[in-house]
C-alpha cells in the first residue's frame, strides 16, 4: 500500500512509524510544511498514566518517551493567594520539540525519510497513493478541501488565551487566579523539564478589551502577564514563542473519512487544554486506525468505516467533557467569590466526571480538609 501522511506532528509521525513497523513492505510518504526542529508552544500535558495507554501495543515507545517526561502527583491552586492542593491528580509532561524528536526517531527507525519543508498545496498532487492520511492539524489541507464532505463544523470560545514559557520550576499543575483594575485573570502553569515549564494565560474578552491587548504588541503582552503574575513567577520572565493571543477553536466532522482520505487529531476535533488531552487524543486516533485497517486488511473502505465506528463514542465522549471543562473556564470570574476549598471543588468537580464519593477516594486529603470546612456541602 503507498500512504500519504500530511503532518509532521505527534500524530502524523506516530502514524508513519507504527504503520511501517507492522507493515515494512509499505510505501510511506511523509510530508510536513515545517523544519524537522520547527514547533509552537511549550510542553504536552498527560495524564498520570502518562503513555501506558501504549503500553499494550508499542512499549519500545513508552520506554523511550516515559523516562524524559515529568511526573507529579497533586494539582494545586492559588486563589486570593491561598494555595490548595488536590491530591491524587497526577499527570506527566514532555516537551513538545522533544517529543517530536523523539518520535522522529522511531520514524527513522523504520526506514522512513519524512519530507520537511514540503508544502503540499492541492489533494491532487498526491494522486496515486491509496490512501491519505490527513494529520495536518486544524488547518488541514484534506479537510479544507473537502470541507461538505468531513461535513465539518467550527466555532471559537470567546475567552482569549496566550501560550508562554518561563524558566520557573513549578512542582505541579498550578491554576492560578488573579484579580486586577482591568478584570480577571487564570494561569495554567506546570514544568515539562527539568529547567522549563508552560505557563498558558486565561482571560474573559471583557478584560482582554479593558487590558488594551488588542493594541499591543507581542512583547507588551508578554511584560503585561508577567506584571500580572509577578508573585507566582517568582520575578522570572517568560520566554515567547509564536505566543498570539487566540480564542480557542471547536473543531468537529461528523464523518472521519471520504473517499480514500481519513482524519486524525486535530485535523478531525478539537478538545480543551483544560482537559490535557489533545495529543493523547491523537496517539488514541493513530492506534485505532491502524488496527481498524489490520481488521479489514482487503476493504479500505470497510477499515475507515470500522475506525470512525469504534474511536468515535470514546473520542465524543472526551470532547463533551472538555466543552464542560471549558464552559467553566468561559466562566472563572463567576466563581471567584467562593472560598479556596469551595473554589477547589468547584474546579475539580466542573467536567461532571468526579463526584464527592469518587473525590474522596482519589483525594482523600483534599476530601478531608473539604468536609472539615464545608460540612453541609460535603454530604451533597
């Protein structure tokens, strides 16, 4: 089978390797618009279990990327100046250049050359190959295309955010919440190195009009959020790249594939950072795909089908939950009138995944100090 991959990212590369190592007879092109060493933001974020959701069917994998990641146990928040941890809430995080280097070189691995700095501007330059793998991200050429075809829907939120880096270590993932003159503000901040970490800056429009961020360039944004968050980043600076401020994009198709075309990661929906699941979500859509096409090894038809019949109610049922996480980041100065603990709960309560009983056994310290100080709350 010849393969066209459009995207170089975590997707487009995790594709190209485990597609290759599976099926060496394979001809497999891989074309990314970028330099190999081109990338925007900082770190990725995963869950506790960090890439064990691999485990099963790659752990070469695994055991090179876990190593490098950092791993942490708790969430902690900071509102009027109050720190509160949440505990049992672990998550790992890498850098996302690293991560992409190393999964070039799993790509190498197999024998497979990707073509950087190669921009593909029409699906008809790629006729010829049986099937196109479409990884290029939210601006996907295939999809763009083919836009009625994926029967594609897009919309933004309206709270802004910016993407920065600072060379200040935090221990965990950090929320915190500021109030200023011109509004409110919310951070999201965690290491993803041993010297590194990301520090993703919230706001609601009305501030983000108040600030006069519309008028101002990339670097007085950048000395704006530090003045705003000058106690949690201890007098560091942070470090720009690509940092825009932007309005997060809900991106959905309501079909996976058309013709001989398929969509994965965010070329085909869109979750939350609050979540920190898009590039889990990506591997996840990578690794159904491949075993869709195994299962129907004679039917390309029948293998996209399978793929968007088994990935799509696990896929829809985390984007639900970010939509849920992210109405209440729309939301934050809303709940700034609760105390720290109340506010905590109200955080990590907000996807509706996570009652009192199951917080209790996953945070039975936070738990504790909750129903120490909100009693009546606690027993709902």
């Amino acid at each position: 089978m010849r393969i066209a991959v459009l995207g170089g990212g975590p997707a487009g590369l995790y594709f190209s390797y485990l597609w290759k190592k599976r099926h060496p007879e394979a001809e497999i092109t891989l074309f990314e618009q970028n330099p190999a060493d081109a990338t925007f933001g900082f770190g990725v974020v995963f869950s506790d279990r960090a890439l064990d959701f691999l485990r099963a069917d790659d752990p070469e994998t695994v055991d090179l990327v876990a190593p490098r990641m950092e791993t942490w146990q708790d969430i902690t928040l900071v509102h009027e100046g109050e720190r509160i941890a949440i505990d049992g809430v672990g998550f790992s995080a890498i850098g996302r250049l690293e991560l992409l280097l190393l999964l070039q070189e799993r790509v190498c691995s197999v024998g497979i050359e990707p073509r950087y700095n190669a921009i593909v501007r029409s699906v008809d330059e790629l006729d010829g190959f049986d099937l196109i793998v479409a990884a290029d991200g939210l601006n996907s050429l295939v999809r763009r295309t083919f836009e009625g075809d994926f029967k594609t829907s897009l919309s933004y939120l309206d709270n802004k955010f910016v993407w920065y880096g600072t060379t200040k270590r935090f221990d965990t993932l950090t929320q915190t919440f500021v109030t200023t003159d011109v509004g409110t503000f919310n951070a999201h901040h965690y290491r993803y190195s041993p010297t590194m970490s990301t520090f993703i800056v919230e706001c609601d429009r009305a501030t983000w009009l108040r600030a006069g961020f519309a008028e101002m360039s990339q670097e007085d944004s950048r000395a704006f959020c530090e003045n705003v968050f000058s106690d949690a980043l201890d007098g560091q600076a942070l470090v720009s790249n690509k940092s825009l401020w932007r309005n997060f994009p809900w991106l959905w198709n309501d079909r996976w594939s058309f013709r001989n075309m398929v969509l994965v990661g965010d070329a085909l929906h869109t979750a939350h950072f609050s979540i920190g699941s898009g590039t889990r979500l990506a591997l996840e859509d990578v690794v159904a795909l491949v075993k869709a096409l195994e299962d129907e090894p004679n039917n390309l038809r029948a293998g996209l089908e399978r793929y968007e019949a088994v990935r799509r109610p696990i896929v829809e049922k985390l984007v639900n939950a970010s939509k849920t996480s992210a109405a209440w980041y729309e939301n934050f100065p809303k709940h700034l009138h609760l105390s720290p603990l109340d506010f905590a709960h109200s955080y990590i309560t907000r996807s509706g995944r996570i009652d009192n009983e199951r917080l209790r056994m996953m945070s039975p310290r936070f738990m504790a100090q909750y129903d120490a100080a909100c009693p009546t709350a606690a027993a709902e």
